[in-house]
C-alpha cells in the first residue's frame, strides 16, 4: 500500500547573491602600464553591464588617463603625488593620502571596493567604513617594499575581503593567514587585440628583410633587456641582418644604451621608446622575446601569442609558467641564463615550421584571457563579497 504520510516540504532555495550596483576602483594612476590597461578594460566592461563605476586615482586632473575610458565612468583625481623628502614628510604625505582617498570612496557610496596597487592606502583609508573591499596585486608577493611596507602590508591585507593573485605560483608565496583569503584572477587582454584579425604568416621568404626580434616593457631592471641585448649579441654572427626592438621606457635606458655601445650592436638594436599601439609593433616580430627576471602576470607576452608570434620567455617567479606549455606555444629558458636565452631564439629562426608551430599553438591565449572570462571571475568574487 502506498504511505499516506505528508512529505517533508522542500525549502525553497537561497536566493543567488546579487552582482554589486555601485563599484569603486581605486588605482595610483591612469597613466601609461599594465596594471592601468587591465583596470581600464574591466571598467569598461563593467559600465555596460548598468553598473555604477568610479575610478579613484592618485594623478593630478590636468593628466588625463592613457587609455580610452566609458564616459558613463566617474574619474576622481585626487593630486596625491607629492615627493618625500624625510621619513616626516612621507608619513604626512600618507596621512594625506589616507584622508583624501577616505574621503572619496566615502563620497562614491560603494558596495564594493576594488584596490589596484595602491592597496595599504585604501585597506587603512576604509577602516570603520563597514564596505567590503578586495585587493589585487599586480607584484609578485615579494615585491620590492620597505620593511614597514612589508609589515603595513601583511597587517592590513588581514582586513580584506580577498587578497587576489594573478597566479596560482604567486598565491603559494602568500603567508598562511592571507593565503585563506587568496583567489586567482588573471588579467584579461585587452580588447583592441582580440579584434585583430590574426594570421600566422607563411615562413617562404619571411625574413627576407631580416628576423625582428622584440621586447615589450618597462626598462627596468626587473625586466632583464640587458640579458636579451647580450642575448642577441651572441647570434648575430649568424644573422647579421637581424634586428632587435625593444618598446618601452624607464629609467634602465641610459645603461642599456650604453651596453648597446659597448657590444657594438648600435646599427642593430634600437629602443624607440613607448608605443600607443603595441598590437602594431608586436605584429611586426619574428619571435617575442620576455626576458624578465622577475614578473607578476606579463601581458606583453600573452598580448605576442594572442597575435600569432613565436615567443621565448626566462621561466622566472611568477607569470611565464602559468601561460607557456613548453614546447607547444612558446619555449621556457632558465633566468638569467644568457647562453640559453641565445639558443632558444636561434633555433626558432632557424626552423620556419617549429617557430609556425608554436605561433599557432599561442594563439589559444585569445579564448583563456578574454574579458567575458576574467570578468565572471571577478563578479562571482564580488557576489561573495557582497553576501559577506
């Protein structure tokens, strides 16, 4: 006989937290990098989804932003640069900073704060604000501070809702306390080089003109175009036609110039400075080389593979192996090593179909870093941090 019993009700489900309305981003600056870009793309993103966006920023309004932003996005220049003569003045420099920036987000209304790179400013601007806010870092986790900085950082990153990475290699190197708040968020590219039309070229009579060999970033020590230009000094015994370009500025370019001296390489190798479009520049490589000893997530590099170039990279901290498959979209050579770096991009200009073939494979990059999908992983954090 069949029960009769009532059945249990089944409880309704939670409801899904809801995506936030009101978004402040807060950054040092809109000028010209990498961490400026991704924080642009995802703001544009976000204001056609109906979301209310501020960008608060320490530049002086007189600097306008590098990159192209939504004008439905509300930009507040705050000034804040200011030099530090002495640790007075710096500790009063920072007060400032900390009030100003209150201040601001305070104004803004937000459900929820996002910090890029100016994170112990904003963790100590939002005490007792009661607004969640969540930090990402665009450095490595041992990133160049000051031990007070250090210890600013360990302490009031405590108080963040999540402390996001750009890679699993750089979560690992998190103390234990904020690796339980730690979340991996790769940077998107940016949209003007998926809109690319991308092919890889035939390799019959493709240097006819000479292999471009090229570098993208910062001249900075960190990004090691001393390796690359001793690098390419080695090969070009064999490649007297070849060319080395290295885009970006900083404040490594006078030594660098005067290696380039040095080696005699001066017909051979040029530093133009920053470009506008590097999807331009880019197209114009043989191989893309990332010689860096040290990086967080490098977007020149998988801006070179989702254009379709052969890359070779330095396998340092954090960033290269979390985008390369060695041997199937780009070769890995030990840091700092400039015997090897050498013989990496030698063998690529020598093998038209081993260089075709890691050009293809890199391409993948445009379907794992669009938009759409680093921007659902931020949503769903933000959800969470919300319903927190």
């Amino acid at each position: 006989m069949a029960s009769t019993a009532t059945p249990e009700p089944v409880p309704a489900p939670a409801p899904a937290a809801r995506a936030p309305q009101r978004v402040t981003l807060v950054i040092s600056s809109l000028e010209m990098g990498g961490a400026e870009r991704v924080m642009t793309e995802l703001a544009n993103h976000w204001v056609t989804l109906g979301w209310t966006i501020t960008i608060i920023h320490y530049s002086p309004p007189s600097k306008p932003p590098a990159y192209p932003l939504d004008p439905r996005i509300s930009v507040v220049p705050l000034g804040l640069h200011r030099e530090s003569h002495s640790p007075v003045s710096a500790v009063r420099n920072n007060v400032h900073r900390i009030r100003a920036v209150r201040r601001a987000i305070r104004e803004t209304r937000p459900e929820v704060v996002l910090s890029f790179m100016a994170n112990v400013i904003t963790m100590l601007a939002t005490l007792g604000l009661g607004v969640p806010v969540l930090v990402s870092e665009h450095r490595g986790p041992r990133g160049e501070l000051s031990l007070p900085w250090s210890i600013l950082r360990e302490v009031t990153y405590r108080r963040a809702v999540f402390v996001v990475m750009l890679t699993h290699s750089a979560l690992a190197h998190l103390s234990p306390t904020l690796r339980r708040r730690g979340r991996v968020v790769p940077n998107p590219l940016p949209s003007s080089f998926l809109a690319r039309e991308v092919r890889v070229e035939p390799t019959e009579g493709a240097m006819a003109a000479g292999p471009v060999i090229m570098g993208l970033g910062r001249l900075g020590p960190e990004k090691g175009f001393d390796l690359l230009i001793r690098a390419f000094a080695r090969i070009t015994g064999e490649w007297p036609t070849a060319r080395l370009v290295i885009w970006g500025e900083g404040d490594e370019r006078r030594n660098l110039e005067a290696l380039v001296a040095e080696l005699g390489l001066g017909g051979q190798v040029s530093l133009p400075g920053t470009t506008p479009v590097p999807e331009d520049e880019l197209l114009a490589a043989t191989v893309f080389v990332l010689s860096s000893r040290k990086e967080g997530l490098p977007m020149a590099l998988i801006e070179a593979m989702a254009l379709g170039r052969a890359v070779v990279a330095c396998d340092c901290d954090h960033g290269p192996r979390d985008i390369i498959t060695d041997g199937v979209d780009g070769l890995l050579v030990p840091p700092e090593d400039v015997d090897a770096l050498a013989d990496a991009i030698g063998g690529l200009l020598r093998d038209d179909a081993r260089r075709a073939s890691l050009a293809r494979g890199a391409m993948a990059v445009r379907e794992r870093f669009t938009i759409e999908a680093v921007s659902s992983r931020w949503e769903a954090l933000f959800r969470e941090a919300v319903r927190r």
